[in-house]
C-alpha cells in the first residue's frame, strides 16, 4: 500500500473546512430557493421535488454537525485524532456515512427528474440511471453496515470495504455520467436544431447552463474522489466530506433554474426571440414616392419584395417549430 502524501488528521481537518464553506453556499441556495417558491415561482413544482430539497438541506446540515462533533471528540477531547478517525465503526462515522450514501440517492434522483423533463417526459432514457441508482443505493447501505461491524478495521481504505467502497463510487459516478451524458446530448441536440437562428453573443452563457443543468460539476468531483480513494491517499477525505454537501447544491441549484425558468430551453427562446426581432428590423422600408413620381413606380416600391416575404414567412414557421421543440425540453 504507497503511503499517503498528507497525515489523516490534516485530511481531516482541511475537510471540514471546505466542508462549511460548501455548506454555506448550500445554505444561501436553499433560503433562495425558498424565497423563490413563496414569491418568485414563475412555473409549478411537484411538491415531491419541494420536499426532497428540504430533505436533502436538512440532511446536509446533520452531515456537517457530525463532522463538527468529530473534530472536537478527536482533536480536544480525546488529543488523539489519527487513531479516532481511523475507527470506522464510531457510530458518528456510520451515520455520516448513511446520510451521504441517502443525500447521494436524492440528488441523483433529481438529475434523473431533469434528464426525464429534458427528453420530453420519456422514461426510456432513465431507465439505467434508475438501475444505477438502485444498485448505488443497495452498495450504499451495504458499506453502513460493514462499518458498523467493522470493529478490527482502521482504515476507510482497508480490503474488506474497500470492495463496498470502490463499488459505492463507481456506480454513482457510472449514473451522472450516464445522466450528464443524456441530458447534455439532448440539450446539444436542441441547440443545433436552432443554430442558423443563434446569436454568437448567447454561445458561452449555453455552454455555462449546459455544465449547470448536467451536473457535470459533481461527475468531475466524483472523478477525483475515485481516483485518490484506490491510490490508497488520505486527501481522498478532502473531496468526500465537500461531495456531501454537492449532492444538495447542484440538485437544488437546478430546481432554482428551473424555478426562475433559466434553463437552456428558455435561452433557446431567448435567442430565437432576438433573432426575429434583429430579422424584422433588418428588412428594407421603402420609402413613399414623392412628387412627380411615377404613380406605377410609387406603387411597385410600396410592396415589399416577394422574397423578403417568403423569407419572413419560412422565419416564422422555423421560429415556430422550434419553439415547440423547446418547450418539450422545459420543465
């Protein structure tokens, strides 16, 4: 086994700290969020969503009390940290353990909600997600329970979890990037049937909304984590306490998009509203004919090129149809 490049209690340490910055920024989303389902809601949510993302706030909030309370039990009550946060059967240990492994479940499910919405309430693209979830959710509660009994073992990164561990990881990383891959494969999709129409100024806020909705922030993160966990390294602590409070942020940063109608589909309609407006603007205005004019020519410039009008009428059949195809991606 190489040996860790940083001491466990550091790792510890750093850990929780990014961890209350992370819960912090969860704190500030989920209050907005409130504020925005009370007096800003522009659409519907299902109540299922609503209560999820309390669920999800309220669990974060448990999650980095028990990291508070093992910080003060290792470092000033028992003076020996290294060898209390190797026991990975502490019951403070296994409950964070479930309620990451619960807040992970959720915060896919809500990816896989957006990835339902986003391919026009079609459940056959969810259905291996849905599987992954199932198979993560079963490695998860399996992993609480071997580190309950875990009573020998010391070490988070030990042969008998290390099986329940690396499986916990890959299948959570396996369904957001199955997820992230479906939901910017269908939003890609979208965007190109509208590209003739897109405005360039509108090219950097879609790819910024296309990492937003994916999630591809968390999958990122979870690589990370996978690949410090089975180089047996202690800074994988660093990124798995923060990832609990990731799991709340980018679901519940999501339904704020959503909420305030700021997802790719409603720049889809932003951009086709401009484009038909700069179209509009741009087409000829004749001017009337002034005196000693011919009456025939005076005539002829009033009406607008037959072109131009058949240009406009195949704008707004396009305009149409593609606002259409994107209210199939809204929420």
């Amino acid at each position: 086994m190489p040996s860790s490049q940083i001491s466990l209690d550091r790792a510890y340490l750093t850990a929780i700290w990014l961890e209350t910055l992370f819960y912090g920024i969860n704190l500030l989303l989920f209050f907005s969020y409130l504020f925005i389902v009370r007096y800003k809601r522009r659409i519907s949510l299902s109540k299922i969503i609503v209560g999820v993302a309390v669920m999800m706030f309220l669990f974060s909030t448990v999650h980095v009390s028990l990291g508070f309370y093992r910080l003060i039990e290792g470092f000033i009550v028992l003076k020996d940290p290294i060898v209390f946060f190797s026991d990975v059967s502490i019951p403070a240990n296994v409950a964070k353990v479930t309620i990451h492994t619960v807040n992970s479940i959720l915060g896919d499910s809500i990816m896989v909600w957006r990835c339902y919405n986003v391919w026009g309430q079609s459940w056959l693209p969810s259905i291996l997600p849905i599987l992954l979830i199932i198979a993560s959710a079963v490695c998860g509660f399996g992993q609480a329970v071997i580190f309950a009994e875990a009573r020998t073992t010391h070490s988070a990164f030990g042969s008998n979890l290390e099986r329940w561990n690396g499986s916990l990881f890959s299948l959570s990383l396996a369904t957001n990037v199955v997820v992230t891959s479906l939901i910017a494969s269908r939003i890609w999709w979208v965007s190109r049937q509208n590209s003739s129409l897109h405005d360039s100024s509108f090219k950097y806020r879609r790819v910024l909304l296309l990492v937003i909705e994916s999630g591809a922030i968390y999958s990122s993160a979870l690589v990370i984590e996978i690949t410090l966990y089975f180089l047996n390294n202690n800074a994988f602590y660093i990124i798995y306490d923060p990832i609990a409070q990731l799991t709340a942020i980018v679901p519940t940063m999501i339904i704020v998009m959503t909420s305030l109608d700021l997802t790719s589909a409603a720049l889809d309609s932003e951009e086709q509203r401009t484009t038909r407006h700069r179209t509009i603007e741009s087409r000829p205005h004749f001017a009337a004919a002034g005196r000693g004019t011919d009456t025939f020519s005076s005539i002829v410039s009033s009406f607008p090129d037959p072109e131009d009008r058949v240009r406009e009428q195949a704008t707004d059949i396009y305009l149409g149809l593609n606002q259409k195809e994107s209210a199939k991606v809204a929420i």
